[in-house]
C-alpha cells in the first residue's frame, strides 16, 4: 500500500489532488485541520493499493476511446431511448382530440419552452379526460413549499448549484428577509466555498452588518464543530461550492460530513435559461436525499419560464423561493404555486412587474 499526505486550502481541493494522483480507488485515512504558515488548511492522507494508475496519454485515439467508452454507460442509453420514445409518440399528439381552451394552453406552454416530455404528459391527461380543466391537469406537477420560518424543519438548509446561479445572493436576501420579518431569529450563515473570495467576503460583511453570526466550513472538522453549537442558533445557512468536474453533490457532502447531519435541507439554486442539457447535467450532478427544493433566480432576466415546469416534473422538488432584481434587498419572495403560475402563464414577477 501506498501512502501519500495531500494539502491545500480547502477540502476540495485536497481532495481532487488525491484524485488525480492516486485515482478513484484512493482510501481516505485522515482528513483534518492544520495550520500552515499561520493560515488554516486541509490535510488529508491517502492511500492506493500498489502502484497508482499511469494517466493516460492525451492523444487523439485515447481521447475519442475514452468518449465511446462513456458513451455506453446505462444513462445515456437510457436518455436516447427516452428521446426516441418521445419521437414516436409526438405525431400521435392530435390536437383536434382536445377543447379549443386546452389546445390554446398547450400552445402556450411550447412556447414557453416547456419540454415535450412534459407536453406530452399534460396531453394524455387532457385526452384521457376530456373535460378535464387545463389548471387540473397542471397542479399535480409543481408544488411550492414557501422557504420561511416554521415551513421546514430542519435547522440546516445548504444552498447548492452551479458557479453563477445565485446561491451567495439568494442565502444574503433570504437572512435578511427572515432577520425583517422576524428580528429575533438566531441566524448563522457559513461558507463552504472557500476557493471563491469575493462571495466568502460578501457573505461574511452582510452577517457582520445584520449582527448574524458567520462561520467557516474547511474541512469537515469545521462542519462537526458547527453542528455542536448549532444549538444556539434557531437556523443555519451554508452556502456551498460550485462543484467542478466530475464531482458531485453525495461526494462532496460525504467528504465534508454533511451526509451524516439528519437536520440538513439543500436547496438547488437555478436560473431558467440554462439549456437543457445542462438542466438534465444539474439533476444528476445534484441529486441527494437530502435535496428537498429548487431556488429559481434572476427571474427578471428570463424570456421563458417553461424551465420551472421542467425542472419540477423531472426532479419532483418543490420550488421554495423565487428571486428578482439586481439588489439583495425586497427582491426575494417565499414561493406559491399561484405565484408560479401567474408567472408562467401571465409572466408576472413576484413583485407585480410585468416580464416582457
């Protein structure tokens, strides 16, 4: 067995040198908290039975080997078999079958940009009952479940999603709303994206600002440590990485212990314009059994909606909060499933503003 020590500052990053040097079937001795010239940081031992792995050469056969390779694996097979029942079942889609109302709906979803796997759905319920009311058909797909006191309750709820989508934002206006209606919650926000500065700093000058406590989560020492004082606060809110490569949500939250926190919520924050194959890459990259709601943002900036749809029909998360505007203040509501609605079919924002 070899045995190798990994430093760097953060969890992360340790961790994806032990992956690149010793290879996925790397066995984490240790993982802990050091100081090193003065400044926090990661340490993790692994170990690799015999000789690691030789990377192989990027030449032009290995790459395209690699691709086929992974072309073959069960998801993606699984994706082109759905794509072509979808094929084969649009044409049957014969839309004299349903009422001039129903049929006008169905329109308007498609152009909204919402998937014909949902569509195609919605038609077989309509069909299947002819009389059936367009808004019957559609409740069953989405449901909301406003992020407020006294709506969850677990203690921990950690905001997770691609680099860009809000989360940083999206955990500041929710504290500050809750700190406004409510002023005398105990609130903790702490940051788990420690190789990103700017939102570390933004995060840590609003808690200072709002008189909220602030934490750092490092390695999973720090999260430990957290979760034996967490008894002091009435809720915690941990803003999580974007997770780079081929990382995903269960690893990371098994490296850093999170798994193991019975009282934690993650919420996935999106925009609604991603495409969709980045919306199909979100659903596995980020499922868990702790992911428990969707956070949509940058509303104010969409031309199409139909990705909230989407997102809800294939994950089956409820949406929590929807967010608007440029400023972290009033520009993040609780979600309803009216508020949905009237946004998707009357593209009204949360705040009564018109999208054009």
């Amino acid at each position: 067995m070899r045995m190798k020590t990994f430093r760097a500052a953060t969890s992360t990053a340790a961790f994806a040198k032990v992956k690149s040097e010793l290879g996925d079937e790397a066995v984490i001795l240790s993982n802990k908290t050091v100081t090193e010239n003065g400044c926090k940081c990661c340490e993790i031992v692994a170990a690799v039975e015999g000789e690691p792995a030789r990377p192989r050469r990027n030449t032009r056969d290995g790459v395209m080997d690699a691709a086929l390779q992974d072309s073959v694996g069960w998801q993606r097979e699984w994706s082109q078999i759905k794509g072509q029942i979808m094929a084969l079942m649009k044409p049957q889609m014969d839309p004299s079958r349903l009422s001039p109302k129903q049929k006008i709906a169905l329109e308007y979803l498609e152009r909204e940009e919402v998937d014909e796997r949902v569509l195609t759905h919605i038609y077989c319920t309509l069909r299947e009952t002819p009389d059936c009311a367009v808004m019957t058909a559609l409740d069953p797909l989405l449901k909301a479940t406003p992020f407020k006191i006294g709506s969850w309750a677990n203690k921990f709820h950690a905001f997770a999603g691609p680099g860009g989508a809000g989360k940083t934002s999206s955990l500041i206006r929710l504290a500050l709303r809750i700190k406004k209606e409510r002023p005398r919650t105990r609130l903790c926000l702490a940051t788990a994206d420690g190789g990103r500065g700017k939102g570390r700093l933004v995060l840590k000058h609003y808690a200072e600002l709002s008189g909220l406590a602030f934490r750092e989560i490092i390695t999973r020492d720090d999260f430990a440590l957290l979760h034996q004082e967490s008894k002091q606060f009435d809720m915690v809110l941990i803003d999580l990485p974007g997770l780079s490569g081929a990382t995903n949500l269960e690893e990371w939250s098994c490296l850093y212990g999170l798994n193991e926190c019975r009282d934690l919520s993650v919420h996935l924050v999106l925009n609604p314009y991603y495409s969709r194959g980045q919306f199909e890459r979100f659903v596995d990259k980020y499922k868990s059994e702790q992911l428990a709601s969707v956070i949509w943002t940058k509303l104010d900036e969409a031309c199409t909606f139909g990705a909230i749809l989407n997102m809800a029909f294939a994950s089956g998360l409820p949406v929590s909060a929807l967010s608007y505007g440029p400023g972290l203040k009033n520009s993040i509501l609780p979600a309803s499933e009216e508020m949905v609605w009237r946004l998707l079919f009357m593209r009204t924002l949360p705040n009564g503003d018109i999208q054009p």
